[in-house]
C-alpha cells in the first residue's frame, strides 16, 4: 500500500482515538483517574482502531480488507500498555492529576500509530466474506453499554464524587 493510505489510516484513527479519549476524559470529573483514564484510552483505542481499518479498507487499493478484529485488539494493547505506563510511572501519575490534555494528544498519537499500522500490515483477502459492519456495530454497542457500566460500579465502590 501506499505512503498516501498509511497517512490517511493515520489521520482516521488520529482523529477516532482523540474523538474516545476527550469523549470520555471529562468523566474524570467525578470518577477517580484511576478508573477514568484506562477506560478512555480504551474507547480511544476502540474508535482509533475502527477509524484506521474503515479507511484502510475503503482506500485499499489491492484487493484487501483489513483484518478489522486485529487491529482493534492490537490497538486496545496499546492503550492497555499506555494506561500500565501512565498510571504506573510516577512521573506520569502526576501529569494526569492536572490538566489532561496533553497526555491525552500523545495517548491519541500512539494509538494512531499502532492502529494505522496495523492495518496496512494485518489485512485478509477482500473475497473472504467479512462481518466487518456488524463487528463494528457491536463494538460501538458494548462501548455504549460498558461506559456507563464502569461509572455506575465506581460510584457503587466509591471511587466517584465531585
């Protein structure tokens, strides 16, 4: 594939992880970081990696799709993996008790990364019959569902208040 796609792969998913993250960020109002930021790098890495692998197949100009599955699940690792290191350095532990923003710019950035790269190397045959919409759909659904299931448990464990 071309340099061209991998920039546009790059932008989706720039734009889908940035789009999770400051959707949900603002929870931290009222639910500790501690629950707050690995579920927004979560939906970051959801939409960043549905954004990257839309665009990726859309723009795919050799007869492939991308292995949309895989490259969500690579990018939800690395929001896994960003989350371990924010919360577990303490240098950066300190960055997220104060405005967010720019952690949440460079969260937004490596899961781009890894979600358009993904998907220019993790692709499948375009003949091979895909359920890509309805993977899509039902990964939308279960963010929808499992945010606010997150904070109705936080605020039950007592980890919310304003």
């Amino acid at each position: 594939m071309r340099a061209w796609v991998w920039l546009a792969t790059f932008l989706a998913g720039l734009l889908g992880g940035a789009l999770g993250l400051l959707l949900v960020l603002p929870l931290g109002l009222v639910v500790i970081e501690w629950v707050v930021f690995p579920l927004a790098l979560a939906v970051g890495a959801l939409l960043a990696g549905l954004a990257a692998g839309w665009v990726g197949t859309w723009l795919a100009g050799d007869g492939t799709r991308t292995r949309l599955v895989v490259v969500v699940a690579a990018s939800e690792v690395a929001g896994l993996a960003l989350a371990l290191v924010v919360l577990g350095v303490p240098a950066f532990r300190q960055v997220i008790l104060g405005p967010v923003i720019g952690i949440a710019i460079v969260s937004a950035l490596v899961l781009a990364i890894v979600a358009s790269t993904a998907t220019m190397v993790l692709r499948r045959p375009r003949a091979e019959s895909g359920r890509d919409l309805a993977v899509t759909l039902a990964l939308l659904a279960l963010a929808l569902v499992g945010v606010p299931a997150v904070v109705i448990l936080a605020g039950l464990a007592g980890l919310t208040g304003a």
